[in-house]
C-alpha cells in the first residue's frame, strides 16, 4: 500500500462513521404569501423595493431571519420580505400553460376544471404519487400532476 492510501484510510474512515450518523438534508419549506406582499433586497424596511407578491403567491423559504424571511417565488428570483405577510396555509401556482383537474388522480378520469398559468389553487392534501389534491376558490376540488404546479 501506498504512503497516501495509508494515511488517508484513517481519516476516510472516521468521515464515514461521522456521515452515518449525520441527519437527513432539510425539507423544502413553502408558505403562501398572505396579503400582498413587498419584496426587498435586503432584510429591512429600508431596502430597495423591488416588486409586489399578489395575496395567495406561494414561496419557498430559504432563510429566517427574525422578522424578515428570504424567498424564492413563482419566478426564480430571491429576496427578502416581512415574515408577517406569509400565511400557513399552503397554494401552489399553475404551472402548465393549461392543467386539467381531475376528479380522480388518474390520467383517464374525469376532468373536474381547467386552470391556466399563474392560477392560484389550494394545496388540499400532500402529493401521492405524482398527483397532488387541490381545490380551487370556488370550492372545486380535484386532482392534478404534481409537475403541472410550482410550491410543492
């Protein structure tokens, strides 16, 4: 055996003992925007505003910071906002340019409705396999794929 197997056997070693015990990544985290919502770019009321988030914009959280929280929303950039803006409860946007809602999670199933791009839907139950449960502000409710939304 080589001088440098030897030595880094060792130390291989102990990284893999430490990585066994070492816990899972983070999950993603999404909220929804609440009211409308200011973004910044930086972590205080007296950043630089930079656009609105419509009530209901789902967002991912990407740091907590006090009062202030960074996000990433619906278009892919990140900023900042008042952690008192974002709402439990879960939406997803649309996606596809059209998705069918299901009456079942299945590709043959009824369609219930159709939302276009940017509409705002309820997340009503976690994802199973590939389906996500969502109910629309009127009350309907149905069935969509997961990859047709975005804030799961």
């Amino acid at each position: 055996m080589t001088a440098l197997r030897l030595k880094t056997a060792p130390v291989l070693a102990a990284l893999a003992v430490l990585s066994a015990g070492a816990p899972a990544a983070h999950a993603i985290e999404f909220r929804s925007v609440g009211e409308p919502a200011i973004l910044y770019d930086a972590p205080s009321d007296k950043g630089k505003r930079l656009f609105i988030l419509r009530a209901g914009t789902p967002v991912e959280i990407v740091v907590t910071l006090d009062k202030w929280i960074k996000v990433r929303e619906p278009g892919g950039s990140i900023n900042w906002v008042e952690r008192r803006v974002l709402a439990s409860r879960r939406t997803l946007l649309v996606a596809a340019d059209r998705a069918v809602v299901r009456r079942e999670p299945r590709d043959d199933a009824p369609a219930r409705f159709e939302a276009v791009r940017n509409v705002v839907l309820e997340l009503a139950e976690p994802p199973t396999q590939g389906w996500v449960k969502v109910r629309h502000g009127d009350g309907s409710e149905g069935y969509l794929r997961a990859h047709e939304v975005w804030g799961l």
